[in-house]
C-alpha cells in the first residue's frame, strides 16, 4: 500500500477484467465479444489508413464517427461523443458529475466496475438491490426517489441478460433530479433502446459501445447519445485525443455497415434461444436475455462429475468446480464470486460450434438431467 | 452551462487542442509531431493484427509492449504502464495522488493541459513560476518546498524547449514529500533522460510517450515509468483496457525498433540546429532547445509585412498577425495568448523541405533583418 495515493485508491482492489488469453485455443465464452468478425469493411478502411495519419494526431472530436453515427440514430452529430470504450464514458461521467460528499446510483448484481469507478473516485455509492424472484429481475421500486446524482442502469442489464422495458426508464428519468445513464452496452441483441428519452429528456445519456454488436472489443471504441448541452461539458472531463486514428476508422466504417452487424445480431440472438432451451434441459434456469449472454442458475442440489467421480454438491458450492472444469477444457465462462451470484454462471452467445461445444461438455459434467 | 454537472466543470473552458486539420495540404509545425513516418516495423505490426484480434478485448495490461519497454530502459516489467497517451497518465496521476483539499504543483509557462486537469478534478493548483532572464529558463529556487501532494515538471520544458539538468531534478525529488512526475514527453531529442531517479527513490514518475520520438501521435500510446509499487496504484485508476490491440502492436514494435527511432531523433535535432541559427538570424531570440521544437521571441519591436504593407508592431501586437500570414499561407505553428507567451512563437522542427518553406516565408513577413 503506497503512502503517495490518495486513501482510498490505497484501498480499492481494482477492477479485476475477465481472463484473455493470449493464445487462441481457448473458447471465450467469458466477456460477451461478438462470435463473428467485423465487417470487411472495417478491415478495408483500416488498411487505408496511411504512416502520414499515424504520424500526426488524430482528429480531436472524431468528426467523421461522429457524423456517421448521428445519421444511424437520427440525431444531431452534437448528440455524440466518442469515448476510449465505454468504460471511459463511465468514468468520465463520475467525475463531471458525482463531487466527494454526492452518490452515484447503480443496480446490484450488474457491471461490477461500477463500484471501483465510484471508490476510485472517492464519492457515496448509492446500492439499488434488484428485486430478483426466480428469474424474474425487477428494478427496486421508488428508484427515482435515490439520492444521487448519478443513476446509472444496464439495459439489457448485465450479468443477467434480463430487460426493463424503456416506458418504465422514461418514467424514472423524468422523476429523477440527477443524470440518468442508460448503459446500452447489449442494446444490439435486445428489443428496443431508450434512444427517444435522449431526444425527451435532458438529463438522460446512453452509453453505446462497438465491442459487443460491431465485433471491434479489441479497438476500445464507445460512445455517448445524450444532449448536445451535457455531452459539451462531458468533454472538457475526457481525455482531448482519446481515440487513435485506427480506432476511428474502424468504427466509422463497422457503425456504416448496419446490415453486416444487423446480420451478426439475428445470428447471436437465433443461437441465444438454443442454448437457453439447451441449458433448460439441461436442469438449469435462466431468464428470458435480451443481451448475447445468458445467467443459467444452477438447481439447489446438484450431481456432477467433474473429473473426480459423481458427487452431489449445493448450486453455490457447484458453480466454482464447474466453471474450473469448463476450463480444463478449453471453455472460458464468468463466474463472479459476488452476493446472489455465486449459484450461477455467465455464459456469452458464440458460434454455433462453440456453443455445442459449451453444451456437449455441460452435458458431461452435469449428471442430474 | 449545465446545471447537471460540477461546478469546477461547468466553469472549465476545457482544453483547447493545437489544430488539426483534416486535409494533407498544411506543413503542420503546431503539434510536435515527428516529420519522419514510424519504422517499417510498425506497419508490418499493424498489418498483422488479425480479425479475430479485434473482435476479442485486447490485452489489458499490454505485457509484450511492457516487456518490450523495460528492455530498451533496463527496468523490470512491472515499473512500465501504459496508457492511451501520455495525456491520461497526467489525468490518472491527479486523480490517484491530488484529493479536493490538495494541491497540484506545476510549472508556469508550460504545458496549458495541467491547469485544465487541476481545474476539472476540482482541486487546488499551485503555479511555479519560471525564472525567465532573456533566454534563461530557470526553475524556481525552494520548488522542493512547494505544498503540493503531485509535482509535475516537463523535461525538456514545453513550451520553452529548455532543459533542466537531471541533478538538479534529483535533489528536488530527494527534498520532495509527494510524488515529482517528470513529463519527458521530448526527452528523445534531449541530451539525458531522468531514468535513473526512478530505480533510486520512490516518489518519482517519468512520462513517456511515442507520439513524437515514435512518430505515433495517430495512435495515442503513452507510458510511465516508475516504482512497481506506485504504478500499481495508478491502474486502478486507468481505464482496465485502455490500449487497443492496433496501439499495442504498433507501440511494441517503435520502441523495438530503437535504430530507426535514433535516426529520427537525429535527423531532427541536426535541423533543430539549423533552423535556430536561421530564426537568429531573422532578428528572433530563443532559447537553446532540447526538444523537437524552438520558441522564438519576436523583438520589442517588429518591422513586418503580413499583406497590408510595411508596418511595425511591438512583438506582442505582432505574433498573432504573423501566426496568422503564416497560415494562410498553409504554414501552421503555435502561439499562445498566454502570460509571458505573448510576443513568442512555438516551431515544430519539421522535415528539411517543410523548414525552409518556414524560413522562407518568416523571411518575406518579417522586414527588419
């Protein structure tokens, strides 16, 4: 612990990313990245970019993402702004926000970065428990009533894939003094975005990223819809070059190929329903997901084999064993060590291929069903 | 004005950046970019980068580019960082070392981007005025004295190009309570390099960068070095995925290449040589650089001819009108209205070519040599 920080960096643990392998054997099916390359246009402009464009600074504001992604959702290019990935947003969004003695509002399970951004920080955190019944996950009630001035909500909500339908986030937003964040991180794979309310309201953003829906997580590249008037000052808080010319070629590009991404979604959101009925039968239970993961909860009592002899273990004390045997073969998934998620696991949507695999090695592993 | 936000950030005007513009015709002697394009290595880096590399999240702590670096500085790994440019460093530094009721110590002129962090993190600043005799930049006496939790002190100083020796910056450190961070963001181009405080005492950070040395200011890659134990802090603070996998590539393979580099460097501070003489003898003052720019003092008064005919000006009332026929004549430097900055002109080094259209046209304005 070094004396030279300030306390409570001191004593935050970080955040602690999903396992990224370095070699490629392993299947991910650990940190929701798309199963499918981007566009080939992305590759096209990426190789257009010249040693003249490395060589100098990029363009400051990424004008050209900018205008490209105001003309997909209909809104001005003022209305966006480009982040280093989505998680600079978040963390830009704290500190123009959220000053030492005000809270920042988030769910509870959701991202769990939320929390070391807010320590970090060195401002109240302002926990909201879902209100889970089964598998069905609720917003708690009176959530516009929080002290904060922050709210941030997933939607669809991670880890649990579930979906809050955007009547019920336009009601808390309007009653909710502070900014209201909309993460729509797995917007791609769900039925609707809140993109209205930021046309309604003036204190609602949302947070869009390429990695998920325009397979470019290894291009770190977000971005923000909201009022042009809250993003300006949003701005003087981000990093004045955040994006590498690179970077913004290949978002340019993928965010103009919407059929080649729209493709990719129908494809994951056709395998989602697959695996969740595969992994029903399989003796687990998930919510419906709205997102390309699925949370699969694992029963009270289970039998399993996981290379030591059939035993029969508590779902919280099973999760650990299964996640590490999944592992031993090859198959990387999530499992969180953290309150109401210790009897589940996070499982992304990949390739057909990868998910038989997935489901041919839980099939194995699990003997009850 | 936002009634969303802090009011440190509602008040800040934000960081204006040197202009970038997105054609190729303009001689950009503005920013301090490299004139020479980076190594042939780190296009073939680039070019490498598979599909299936983008669409999964990148490495998060850039270990090859880590393992690369403390090679070239005789380090261990873990006393390299790195960061999407040396900007966010100087942004995570503040944050994890500089609470609400501390201080932020730097230097006064130098680089503007210091104040604007200080202001947005909402804490107090405390500006060190330089000793300026003629063309002697002087670090002020008792700078170790300074109430401050974080120094900053760039090395070679921007905007003067001045250098200060690395004993001198020794003792400051070995006096200092905090932590000193030596921004060498032009260190390529100067005579020494503040390396070895970092393996002798625990308070200090250098700031690297391979926007200039590199020629990759495009690909926004900076770097700390400096104690494990320190650095350690400072990532909780960064981003958790803050490089991309085009940065880092194109990152590792620069700084391997440390011949090309060298070239570069030297190619750059033979010309630095040569265009001082020439602004010399153009009747302009300037202290001896040691970076890859020069500021050059206009004299108290100016004979001049910006296209209105002959007139004469104070330098102070000439150095916008000059920036300005520079411009338009596709020549773009940088000039500061800013205390003490006022009558002085900053000049990228450039390529040969792109120096003597400089000094030609600075021939045809300026009436008086």
């Amino acid at each position: 612990m070094s004396k030279y920080v300030l306390p409570q960096v001191a004593a935050s643990a970080g955040y602690v990313p999903g396992e990224q392998p370095t070699g490629n054997e392993a299947i991910k099916l650990n940190t929701n990245e798309n199963p499918y390359p981007p566009s080939p246009r992305v590759l096209a402009a990426m190789a257009a970019v010249t040693p003249e464009q490395l060589r100098k600074y990029p363009p400051p504001s990424a004008r050209t993402f900018r205008e490209a992604a105001a003309q997909v959702h209909g809104v001005t290019p003022d209305m966006i702004l480009a982040f280093n990935g989505g998680d600079e947003l978040l963390s830009v969004a704290i500190r123009a926000i959220v000053g030492p003695q005000d809270a920042v509002a988030f769910l509870d399970p959701s991202y769990s970065l939320y929390p070391v951004l807010a320590e970090v920080q060195g401002c109240r955190q302002t926990i909201l428990p879902y209100t889970i019944n089964g598998q069905d996950w609720r917003l708690p009630a009176n959530i516009a009533q929080t002290d904060a001035k922050l709210l941030i909500i997933v939607n669809p909500n991670a880890p649990s894939g579930t979906f809050e339908p955007i009547a019920n986030l336009r009601a808390i937003a309007r009653a909710f003094p502070g900014v209201v964040l909309i993460d729509e991180a797995y917007v791609d794979f769900a039925p609707e975005s809140a993109l209205p309310l930021v046309k309604e309201l003036p204190n609602v953003i949302l947070l869009r990223t390429l990695s998920k829906g325009y397979s470019l997580a290894g291009m770190r590249f977000g971005y923000a819809i909201g009022p042009a008037e809250l993003l300006r000052e949003l701005e003087k808080v981000r990093d004045s070059y955040p994006l590498d010319v690179m970077a913004q070629a290949a978002a340019t590009a993928a965010i103009s190929d919407q059929a080649y991404a729209r493709e990719t979604w129908a494809k994951v959101v056709a395998e989602r329903a697959r695996v969740s009925a595969a992994l029903r039968a399989l003796g687990l239970a998930l919510p419906d997901s709205s997102s390309n993961f699925v949370l699969a909860q694992l029963p009270s009592q289970v039998r399993l084999d996981v290379g030591q002899g059939p035993q029969t273990l508590t779902g919280s004390a099973a999760a650990g064993p299964i996640y590490e045997a999944l592992k031993q073969r090859g198959l990387l998934i999530r499992y969180f060590r953290l309150p109401r998620l210790t009897d589940k696991l996070r499982i992304t949507i990949g390739a057909p291929a990868e998910n038989d695999r997935l489901l041919g090695a839980l099939h194995n592993i699990l003997l009850s069903h």
